[in-house]
C-alpha cells in the first residue's frame, strides 16, 4: 500500500483523480455506444487496450489546456471557478491551495503533470506501467466508496 508523506499530498492526488475521473465520464458519455468504456479509448492512443503514463499525460495536458483560458502555462482560480459547476468557488481555493506547489497561487503545468504522474501511480495497482480496464473500474470504485463514506466512518 502507497503511503503519502501528508494529507496534503493525498488530498491533492484525490481532486486530480478527480478531474481525471471527470474527464474519462465525460468522454464514456459521449461514446457510449462504441461498445468500449470512451475514456479508456480515447485515451488508448495506440489502440492496445491500456493507458501508458504518456497517454494519460496527453490526455491531461488537452485537459490543463482547456482550463487555461489566457494561455499563460498556469491554472488559476478564476480560470478552474470558470470550469467546476459545483460549488466552484470552495473548490477552486481548495485545488490551488493543494496543488501549488511553488506558493505562487496557481497550478503550473510542471505541477499538473507531477499530480497526474503520482495519480497514474495510484491507479496501476500492478505497478506494471499500464492502467488496464479493470484498474480503472477499481479506482473508479474506491473513489465513489470514499465519496460515499458516512463522516463518522460507520456504515451502519
């Protein structure tokens, strides 16, 4: 099991699997009749059934590149309220606050990539340097289980 130095860490991996997770439903959305989960296939570039940490960069990158509006290679507040439909203002601030790490107030695309790259590390449970269907749906799994947790921790 991974260890993560600081809640800080964790939780900043957590909203970029998030944004990933966001970006894979959103693609499975709209090809969900091509018979193939539409996240796993668009990001599957060379068509073999996985997703190498270079695909998954790629895919990311197009991602930070919508976000940055203005185009200067950072993401700031203004730019991820503009993009995050539920509660975007908290949200927002949150992200920055986690994900910056140079104080700078906003997330660079150095900074995005290290998430993602820690993120897909996350996700390949066999550590084998794919994300595979399955590893997917089990991320995806753990995550909505998290979400899904009461506060207190019982499930009862």
């Amino acid at each position: 099991m991974t260890t993560f130095p600081n809640k800080l860490t964790a939780t900043a991996l957590a909203l970029v699997g998030a944004l990933a997770i966001a970006s894979f439903a959103q693609a499975n959305a709209q090809s969900a009749d091509d018979g193939k989960a539409g996240g796993m296939k668009r990001s599957d570039t060379n068509g073999d059934g996985k997703i190498s940490l270079d695909e998954m960069s790629q895919r990311r990158g197009k991602r930070f590149d919508k976000l940055d509006a203005n185009g200067d290679g950072k993401l700031s507040e203004d730019e991820l309220r503009a993009k995050i439909k539920k509660n975007p203002e908290k949200r927002s601030k949150r992200m920055v606050k986690r994900m910056d790490k140079d104080g700078d107030g906003m997330i660079s695309r150095e900074e995005f990539d290290a998430l993602t790259a820690k993120m897909f590390s996350r996700i390949d449970a066999n550590s084998d340097g794919f994300v595979d269907e399955a590893e997917m749906q089990t991320f995806r799994k753990k995550r909505r289980d998290k979400k899904n947790k009461p506060a207190d921790g019982n499930s009862n």
